[in-house]
C-alpha cells in the first residue's frame, strides 16, 4: 500500500527587509536542517525555487577505500603555495 503524502497549505510573509520566515512543516516536509545551503531560482512571476546546494566532493567521501589516508592534501597544498 502506497503512504499517501498530505500537501499542507503552509503561508508566509516577505518583510521589509526581503527576508522570509518558512513553516516548520514545509522544512520537514523537504528534510531541509539548519545550516543547508540553497541555490535559489526562479520559475516564472510569483515563483521561486529553493535547491539544496550540496558538495559533490560529499557523495563520493568514503566511497573509495584507503583513498583520503593515501593522500596527502595538506602537503600538496602546501606545495602549491610556494
């Protein structure tokens, strides 16, 4: 059986200092936690998108054993640097 997904009609307000005050629901809802980063864009007149910025380093850290303790990133940094 198929979990039905309840659309809350959840409202808000731009302030005079254009900033905005999202529903808990709605941050919930989109598994969005403090601290995220979003990429916003439009999508016609009246609609704005909000997109969860990720690091695409983040989806393959772990993926490849043995890889981050071969590496020595300080080093080469510091190597660039001179």
């Amino acid at each position: 059986m198929e979990k039905k997904v309840r659309k809350r009609r959840c409202t808000t307000k731009l302030s005079s200092k254009n900033q905005v005050t999202l529903p808990v629901a709605a941050l919930r809802a989109a598994r969005v936690e403090p601290g995220d980063e979003f990429r916003v864009e439009v999508d016609g007149e009246g609609r704005l998108l909000l997109i969860r910025q990720t690091d695409p380093l983040d989806e393959v850290i772990g993926a490849f054993p043995g890889l981050s303790a071969a590496a020595d990133l300080e080093g080469e940094r510091d190597a660039w640097q001179q």
